[in-house]
C-alpha cells in the first residue's frame, strides 16, 4: 500500500512540474521572424508575470484611430538579467518596440528591443525570438 501511494505521489509530481512546459510555446508557433515591425505608442498595461511579461500600448494609426497592441517580452528573471525592474516602464510613457508580428494578424508583437521615448535608453526584451 505504502509502494502505491508512494507512486502516486511521485506521479503527481511530475505531471505538476511539467505543467510550466506545456503552458509555454515556441516563438515559431505564434510569431513570424520574416515579418518585423517597429511600432511606437503610450504603455496602458504591463503584466509582469511568468512565463512571459506581456504589456500593452495604445498606437495612433496613419488614419487617426488608436489600437490596443499586445507585446510579449522574455520572463521577468531573463528581463532582470538584462537590465530591467518592474519601475523600467510604466504606464503613461512612451516606447518605441522593435519585434516580430504575430502569424494570426492580431496586433500581437514578440518583442525584440524597447525604447524609452523620453530618454533613448533601448533595452532588449530578454524574448524567444531573439533566441532562435
């Protein structure tokens, strides 16, 4: 009995370590490498969590008509590691993002680089598609 519960546990374990993993994706599953963009715009939201920071600005279309773009940066050890805290960007500022367009013509962007409007200070994004 002892064996079983024992297995079980150890089980258990292992399906909730490899949780992490499966919520994770490769940069080639959502973004496109060959579609770069530079887009600039006002930060309105930054959630700073595993596995991927993501934050959102808005952006001024040639027409005139603001868009709400998503741009997912590396995690926030990998963004600590290369420069960044939680008081980097806030919202309100103005950044100018360098990064990869999504696949599925969303306004989703992986992030490559981020530039501090106000200040010119660029820092990579810590993501996968700098990787591969």
């Amino acid at each position: 009995m002892q064996r079983i519960v024992l297995s079980s546990l150890v089980i258990a374990g292992l399906l909730l370590a490899g949780m992490p993993a499966l919520a994770h994706h490769a940069f080639a599953t959502e973004f496109d490498a060959q579609k770069p963009i530079t887009v600039k715009g006002i930060v309105t939201k930054i959630d700073w969590a595993n596995p991927h920071v993501w934050f959102y600005i808005n952006v001024k279309t040639d027409s005139g008509l603001i868009e709400n773009w998503g741009f997912e940066m590396g995690g926030p050890n990998s963004l600590r590691t290369s420069g960044w805290t939680r008081e980097t960007m806030k919202i309100g500022d103005e950044v100018i993002i360098e990064g990869s367009l999504a696949k599925n013509g969303s306004h989703n962007v992986n992030a490559k680089n981020v530039t501090m409007a106000s200040t010119g200070k660029k820092l990579g994004a810590a993501s996968s598609g700098n990787i591969e």
